[in-house]
C-alpha cells in the first residue's frame, strides 16, 4: 500500500459491502501487473483471487491515498493456503466505482 495515506470514514464492514458489490461484475475488476506476477509465483489462481474478495475479511483499515483511491487488504484462507490481496477502490470519469487488485501474498 502507499506510503502516502490519510484515514476514510469508511468502516471495515462498509468497504467490505462495496468491494462485494463491485466483485459481483467480474469486468469491474482489474489486475496490475505485479498482482498478475505475484499470482503465478505463489501459485494462487483467479478462483481463490475472487473468493477472497468475495467471502474475505478486511484485515486492514480502509485508507485514502494522495491520488484519491480508497485502499485496503482483504484475507481469506482458501485452498490451504492463507490469502492476501491489496486492493484499490477507484473511479471511472463517470464516477464508476471499479477495483484494482495491486498485491497478492500468502502472508
């Protein structure tokens, strides 16, 4: 996550509802390039990916970075393994709210 960041009033469970929302288009969510890197050394497929934000729990507290995005890690063990994805809530010009998956661990 950014080292750049201020506190949202945004509670755990109300990013948790707006990330299960958006999770629910699967066009609405994107990976970066180092998520997508991460995703094949540590051997986690898309499956548990979605799960994870699906039926996780947010184990950090929701944070405004400099740029306006709404971030935070969710967590779910899944498959045997325990599962970590940084995301990044964002919006469109349309004011369309889509996620980004930055970061993906076992840790």
């Amino acid at each position: 996550m950014a080292d750049n960041v201020t506190q949202l009033g945004v509670t755990k469970e109300q990013i948790s509802r707006i990330i299960r929302q958006i999770v629910a288009d699967s066009s609405k969510v994107f990976f970066t390039g180092e998520s997508s890197r991460q995703e094949m050394d540590l051997v986690i497929n898309r499956l548990q990916i979605f799960s994870c934000l699906k039926k996780g729990e947010v184990s950090t507290e929701p944070q405004k970075t400099a740029e306006g995005y709404v971030e935070c890690e969710m967590y779910l063990f899944s498959a045997g393994q325990d599962v970590h994805v940084a995301v990044a809530v964002q919006y469109d010009d349309e004011q369309n709210r889509f996620l980004v998956v930055r970061t993906i661990s076992k840790e």
